[in-house]
C-alpha cells in the first residue's frame, strides 16, 4: 500500500477520462505520455480511467509475470525515459530473476529489470483507426510513470496474451489510480566533500564494468560529478552532438555497438549494427529492422567520452544526459566479458568527439 503522505490526489476517473477525450479529439497524433503531460497528470492514471472497458489492472506479480511472457512469441519491447526511446523486437528469453529483479538476455530483447520501481501494470487493448486492435502490457512506477511496455505483433501469440491477462488480472478493476508525488531529483553532494584522489584510484583499479556503480554509490558521488572530478583521460566532456555522429559514423563503418537506454526500472540494450540511421526535425533516429532509437537532441545537456579500466583493458563509452544529469543514453562498442573492445570502436569515439 502506499504512505497516505506520499499520495497525490486521486483524481475521479471519470472526469479525468471526459477531460481526456476532449484532449484527445483537439489532438489526435498525440502520443499518451505528452498528452499526459498536457493535462497535467501522469500516463498511468490516463491508461486507468480505461480499467473495466478495454484495460484490465494486473496482480503485482512482477516476476511471475515476466517469466509468462516467452509464450507471447516475438513481440515488441519498449524503454524510455524523458528524451529517448528504445525498441527492439524479439523474444524473451533466457530469463533470470528474483523478487527485486534480474536480466533477461535474448539476443534480441536483453534487459536489466529492477522491481522496486514496478507499482502498476496494465493489459491494453486498443482499437485501432485503419482496423484492428491493439494488444499491450504496461508498467508504472508508484509515480505513474512509464517503466517498461511490451506490444503484441502480427505473428505473436494473441491465445497466450488473453491467457496471461486471464491469470494475472487482479480482482480490482475499478477504473482510477492513486499515484505517489513524483519524487524530487537528487542532489549530488557538495563538489569539496567528495574525496577526489580516493575516486580516482578506485576508477583506476576498476576490473569491470559493472562495478562502476557501486563504486559511485560507496564514495557518494553522483555520475556526472564523478566525470567533471577525474582527470580527462578517465571522463572528457565533448560537444552535445557526439553521441548522434557516433551513431551515424557507426552505421557508415558497419561497426556493431551496444546502445542502452534506461527508464527507472528497466535498462535495455541493442547489440549489433545499426544503418538506417535519419533526422528528423529535433529528433535522431534509428529506423532498422527490429531497432528502432528515437532520440530527442534538445534534451541533452551534456554528452561524455568515458573510459573505465577493465581486466580486458580499457572499455570507451559515450554518455549523455539531460539537464537533472538524468543519464537518456549511453553507447559502447559491441564486445563480451573476458574479449577486449574492438579498437575500431574507441577510434570512431574519437572521430565522433573531433578528436
């Protein structure tokens, strides 16, 4: 159950729905997150004044729920956060968690889930203007924020979709949703108290890349500050548009490259080539086959070239994030523990930085 104190209004689902089909009518191409916005409210109390019609709540299941989803077949992965959106499309598989969370590690759908920020979920059905209808499972954060959704295929299992909703659906579907107050971003602590030399050598003596976090979580430093603390062989600060001409450059040399993009309780990643690689507007795209990346370059407030020491050697990744130092994306070369990293890849790095 959630804190009394933590709760934001809960707003009477049927005014909120009339409010929400007046909105939707004046703008009709507007995705639900914006229109969220828009209005005021977060996406999950939008999706709920649908529960009893075409949307049905989920029991809080995560981990069982997940562990269901291999018999949907291919469907389409969705992870975003504010200025980037990750798809990939393909099976999950290879799944291995426990109650706080865990990976999934299809070649194609490759996940890292954590299910402290899983509060809400949702099976959408919606029906569609050329025809048809939409199958969906969404999942929220306490604050109605979108953390993960899947959508069914024309070649999924729509049977095992009504299966899963019909073993999952909880036995409350009165439309409405108390969500939690968003909570305030967190402020890195003062640049003297951080105890510099000691970050320094830690980096250094990194042996992997996944101890990273916990290093900054130990010595109570945030990521970015971390960055502008070290010297510039460890962190260098290069121009906003480095990380879009990596993508472009990688899709020139064919260079495989990993591309993760995290929302609060999921981090997806892409691993292979990407080409079809296309700006529109303010917007960075990848529009491949099974990948798509849309990637709203006005929101990025600083991008980083990063090197981390590893028992393979040096591993080089570009890093962007918006004006909270919310991390939008980040991008290595494609490699596996125990390989090192193609040189091909720190050599683009370089070039996509002007270096």
């Amino acid at each position: 159950m959630l804190d009394d104190a933590t709760v934001a209004q809960r707003r009477d689902p049927q005014s909120l729905k009339a409010v929400w089909a007046e909105h939707k009518a004046a703008n009709p191409k507007q995705r639900i997150r914006d229109a969220a916005a828009a209005l005021g409210v977060s996406e999950a109390e939008l999706v709920a004044t649908d529960l009893g019609a075409g949307t049905s709540r989920l029991q809080p299941r995560w981990k069982e729920l997940v562990e269901a989803m291999p018999a949907l077949g291919r469907v389409m992965a969705l992870t975003r956060n504010e200025y980037c959106v990750h798809e990939k499309v393909g099976c999950y598989d290879q799944i291995h968690l426990n109650e706080q969370g865990g990976v999934t590690l299809d070649p194609e759908i490759d996940l890292r889930i954590f299910f402290g920020h899983w509060a809400h979920g949702f099976a959408v059905t919606e029906a569609l203007e050329q025809g048809g209808e939409r199958h969906s499972l969404q999942f929220f954060d306490r604050d109605g924020l979108a953390v993960h959704k899947i959508y069914l295929k024309p070649e999924s299992d729509v049977a095992a979709f009504r299966k899963l909703v019909g073993d999952f659906k909880a036995e409350d579907q009165a439309p409405g949703l108390a969500v939690a107050a968003v909570d305030p971003p967190t402020v890195d602590r003062p640049d003297a108290e951080i105890d510099v030399p000691a970050l320094d050598g830690r980096w250094r003596a990194l042996q992997d890349t996944h101890d990273f976090f916990g290093m900054l979580r130990e010595l109570k430093v945030g990521r970015v500050q971390s960055f502008r603390l070290v010297a510039d062989d460890l962190a260098q600060q290069v121009d906003k548009g480095a990380f879009s001409r990596g993508l472009e450059l990688a899709a020139e040399a064919s260079l495989p490259v990993m591309i993760f993009v995290g929302s609060p309780g999921v981090i997806q990643i892409h691993t292979g080539p990407v080409a079809n690689v296309k700006r529109m507007g303010p917007w960075q795209n990848v529009l491949d086959e099974g990948f798509n990346l849309h990637l709203r370059e006005d929101g990025i407030e600083s991008c980083w070239l990063v090197r981390k020491p590893t028992k393979d050697g040096i591993v080089t990744s570009l890093e962007i994030f918006d004006g909270a130092g919310q991390q939008i994306a980040w991008m290595f070369g494609k490699r596996k523990p125990g390989l090192p990293e193609d040189p091909a890849w720190p050599a683009l790095a370089l070039k996509a930085v002007g270096q």
